[in-house]
C-alpha cells in the first residue's frame, strides 16, 4: 500500500500562448519533507492559477478525504493543495515520524513544503489556509516569511489558548452542572493540563455539547487517549502561544474567519486580537451559523468569502 503514495497521477495539457504554458494537474506527491517522506495532493486545470495550500486542523488530522465539499468551487480560481503533516493522513501511512513531533519540526516542515511547492508551481508566493491547529503553522509562517504569501486565511484560529481553553472550562461547568458525571469530571480539569485526561475531559464534554453522543463510549476514550501519546505534549507548546503579545504586527494581508458560535477557540478572544494587528490588509468575517469547523458548516459561504477576497 505504501507504494501506492508514490504513484503520480498527472493528465497534462500543454497550450503554448508565447512562454506561458498551462498544466493541468491531479496527482500525490510524497517528496522529503523534515527527514521522511510527505504526502502532498496538488489539484489544477491551469498549473498558472495562484496557489491556495491547505494546513489542516488536530493536530493529527487530514483534510484530504473530504476535500471536495469544501473547494468545489476554489477549484475554479486556484491550484489547490492538500498536505498530510507528519504521523498524519497518508503521511502517517507512509512513514511514521522518527520522533516525537513537536511544534518547531512542523514549522520547519511548512516552510519546506511551500518551498517545494513554489518551485514545483514556478510560483514565487501562494495563498495561506490554517484552520484551528494549522494556524499555529501557519502564522509562524506569517511572522518569518511573509514575502512567501500573497495573504494568509486565519480559520478558527488559535490565539491565546491557555485563556480560550480556560474560558472554555468555565462555559462546560455551567452547561452541565445538573449533570453529576459530567460536573465530576470538568471539576477535576486542571489548566495548564497536567494529565491527559484534562484535555480528555474537556473535549469530550465540549463534543458531547454539539450533539456527538458517541463521545460517552469507552472507544472514544480509549482513542482520544491513543492520540495524546503523541500529540498532548504539541498541546501543551501550543498552550504557551500568547498572539498578542507575540505577533502585534504582519506583513501581508491577512484575513480572519471566525465561528460565532466557536468555543473552542474563543471567538471573542480573535475579535480582540483582530482588533489589535496592524496589517497591510485585513478582514474579519464571522459565520453565523459555523462553531469550530466553519469549512464544514458553511462550506459554501467559506468558498464564496475566499473568492471574494482576492477578487
């Protein structure tokens, strides 16, 4: 099956207009990003649209699978890539990572990626997309190589997450404090977290609050729990991130997408750091009827708002 990711699948079509050629391209990629091999997904009818890369949510997560509903109509303006970050998606399939991931490999392994990417596109810039986790990716990005973005989209994005995972807690306690398990449970939170089962309780409790009943199953746990062995100690770096004492001001356009009804990454806690950044350009654009998965929940407002942007 590994072999299977190194197979490229590429339908050109080449129409010569003086030096300009356009490409049309669908194809996985697995070139070496970070010491292992990386998968990542490019989709195009003209290989000249802008570039629009993908830094997906978890961490741990992929974007791949489902991409189709939320870029069916990005895929008329850009060249639209999908990355699998290290012991993620296909990725992980691929090569586990040799050793534990941690915050600065993976910024290490953006710069690498859009680095690949903009020689293999022949494109000095490309567009930016971080949703929840891949904002921490993506505004390092953002901090130390703006002249590699044409502007960066902020979905969902995490800004302050010690205060948001905190406010969070307090919000849970109140909705379930007629319920002695759950009340039990979030009582034993501690923030920072201490344990796995902190950031455990808290999720499950906050999932179970949008309706995902299946998060009361030993199954869930026993894979929420899985999953920290690798990731909770990436969360706790990215408890120390502070954006606005960090980052009070970018050097390229930058645009916020925020779920009105996020609580993950707290909606206020973005209108107030928007507020604050100085940028060349910026916008704020609030989705009335999203939470923390915006590109899921209005997927073609999503799209729509992108468009409207860089026309």
């Amino acid at each position: 099956m590994k072999n299977t990711f190194f197979f490229i699948l590429s339908v050109l079509s080449v129409f010569c207009f003086g030096q300009v050629k356009s490409v049309k391209i669908d194809t996985i990629l697995a070139p070496d990003i970070g010491g292992i091999k990386q998968v990542i997904e490019i989709k195009t009818d003209d290989s000249n649209k802008p570039v629009l890369l993908f830094l997906s949510g978890g961490p741990g997560s992929s974007m791949i699978k489902n991409a189709e509903v939320f870029t069916n109509l990005l895929k008329d303006r850009f060249t639209l890539v999908q990355w699998d970050q290290r012991d993620a998606g296909k990725t992980l399939e691929l090569n586990p990572s040799p050793n534990q991931p941690s915050v600065a490999q993976m910024e290490k392994d953006t710069y690498e990626v859009i680095n690949f990417l903009t020689k293999e596109l022949k494109q000095k810039k490309i567009y930016l997309l971080g949703s929840s986790w891949g904002n921490v990716l993506g505004f390092n990005m953002v901090k130390n190589h703006p002249e590699l973005l044409h502007a960066y989209f902020a979905v969902n994005p995490v800004v302050s997450q010690l205060k948001s995972e905190k406010e969070l807690l307090k919000t849970l306690k109140v909705q379930f404090k007629e319920n002695p398990v759950a009340n039990k449970e979030l009582t034993n939170v501690h923030i920072p977290f201490t344990k796995d089962e902190d950031l455990f309780y808290l999720r499950k409790w906050l999932f179970y609050r949008e309706g995902k009943e299946y998060v009361l199953s030993d199954d869930f746990k026993k894979g929420f729990l899985e999953w920290s062995k690798t990731w909770s100690p990436v969360w706790n770096e990215v408890m120390t991130i502070d954006l606005p004492k960090t980052l009070q001001k970018v050097d390229c356009p930058i645009y916020f997408f925020v779920g009105e009804n996020d609580i993950q990454t707290s909606t206020a806690i973005t209108k107030e750091y928007f507020k604050q950044l100085k940028a060349p350009k910026k916008g704020l654009f609030l989705f009335e009827n999203s939470g923390h998965q915006i590109h899921k929940d209005e997927p073609q407002k999503f799209q729509n708002t992108i468009i409207e942007v860089i026309n």
